[in-house]
C-alpha cells in the first residue's frame, strides 16, 4: 500500500468568507471533474482564516475535505481577548490546525514551546496539528539546517503524539520567495527530520510549491505531502496540486 500524500493549500490572510465560499463551490465542481486524475492515497484541505472555516464546512460536499484554522490558543477558554481556542475553531468546522508557521513564529513571538502546548490540546480535542519549521536563509548559508531543525523540531513536539500530527518542513528562504529547494535538499532534511522523529510521522515540504513542481517533490521517498501557500489560493491551481499537474 502506497503511504498517504497530505496537501494543505495554507491562505494565510486572503479571502473572505464569500471568497471562500466561492473558492469551495468551484472546487466541488474542478473535484468532480478530475476526481479520476487524482490518486488514492492523496489526503487534501485548506488552512483558511478563521471566520472563513464555517462557510467552508457549509459548502464543501468533498468527503474527508481537512479543514483547518491557522493558529489556536493552548487554554480552553477564558479571559484571552482575541484568542480562539480548540474547542471555537472545532465548532466551527475545523478538523485540523496549522501550528508554529514561520510568519507564525517571526511576527507572532510564537515559541516551540506553545506550539507543542498547543499541539497537545488540539490532539486532545480531536484536532490534527499540522507543525511548521524551517530554518532562515542566514542558517540555510551557514549550513545550520540540520541543527536548527532539530531543536525546532523536538521542542516542537515534546510530549506530542507524533502518529497524530502532520510535519511541515518550510525552509524560510523558500516562502513566497519563488525559490524552493531542490527536490533533494528537502528530502535530505525530511529524511533527516524522519531519522529523528519516527518512522511512520508525515512530512510535509513547503515552500514555492506550484503545480510545476510537485510531482517531483511528492516523488521523494520521505516527503509525505505538501504546506502551499500562493499556489492553494486559486481552485484551478489547487486541483492542479492535487492532479500533481496531470
Ligand atoms: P508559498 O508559502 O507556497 O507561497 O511559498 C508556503 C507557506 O508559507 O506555507
């Protein structure tokens, strides 16, 4: 049995629920259409913005869609003005939550460890943490990567049920940025990542990931999946993603 291949099209802070409506009634459609094109073991969702996730649940007609929010709070409720909490995004519709994303982490003073606080309570409550790392170009130039990643990565997950939660590994240089790393660069560090962690945990790369480049990113023994950012946002592309651009 092939292992299963877990695309995630990551918005960020792009569209409304309108938009997002839109975008889930037009996938529906592109799914129906290429559902042939797309293989078995292909596990697919969107990280949406929060009040984008009830619209989403209400349109989408694909089964085993994954839904998720981009960041939740580790307290499950209380005076944390601004804050979601696990059980909020869940009774929304999310099946799912994006942890520790660099923006995440580099605008938002998120640490490893909240997002390991906050990966455990999203298990708790039914939740798959989707964890996000990677290192800087500044680390990348200074061939820190393994060193880097690991210490992101074990405070990361510490005390986290590893057969429950999906790795992303994002080089920072690598976002947004046009520039992915070479197919086998980032299977170097997911097979990396996997030596470290455990054997069956999905691994994600993420980082430029276009419909161009995903087959032979998604050919690589220890890369699982993909977190993408600029390609997820138009259905057509997206669906491309999923087709690996057949
Ligand atoms: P990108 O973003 O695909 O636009 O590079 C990836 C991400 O930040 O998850």
């Amino acid at each position: 049995m092939s292992k299963d291949i877990v695309i995630i099209g990551n918005w960020k802070m792009n569209k409304t629920p309108e938009e997002a409506e839109a975008f889930i009634g037009k996938l529906n459609l592109l799914y129906a259409e290429n559902k042939a094109k797309i293989l078995e073991n292909v596990k697919f969702g969107i990280g949406a913005p929060a009040v984008d996730l009830a619209p989403i649940k209400k349109t989408n007609e694909i089964e085993g869609l994954i839904i998720a929010a981009q960041n939740m709070h580790e307290k499950e409720s209380g005076a944390f003005t601004g804050e979601l909490s696990s059980k909020i995004i869940k009774g929304a519709g999310a099946n799912a939550v994006i942890l520790g994303h660099s923006e995440r982490r580099a605008m938002f003073n998120e640490t490893s460890e909240s997002v390991a606080a906050k990966a455990r309570v999203a298990i708790e409550n039914g939740l798959l943490p989707i964890i996000a790392f990677g290192e800087t170009l500044e680390e990348y130039e200074a061939k820190k990567t393994k060193r880097v990643v690991k210490k992101m990565v074990q405070e990361s997950t510490r005390g986290v049920d590893l057969s429950k939660v999906v790795l992303a590994y994002e080089p920072i240089w690598a976002i947004g940025t046009g520039k992915t790393a070479s197919a086998k660069d980032a299977q170097n560090v997911c097979k990396y990542v996997r030596s470290i962690t455990d054997e069956n945990v999905v691994i994600q790369y993420g980082g430029s990931v276009k419909p161009e480049n995903i087959a032979e990113l998604m050919s690589q023994p220890d890369i699982d999946g993909a977190l993408v950012g600029g390609a997820s946002l138009d259905a057509t592309s997206f669906i491309k993603l999923l087709t690996m651009n057949k």
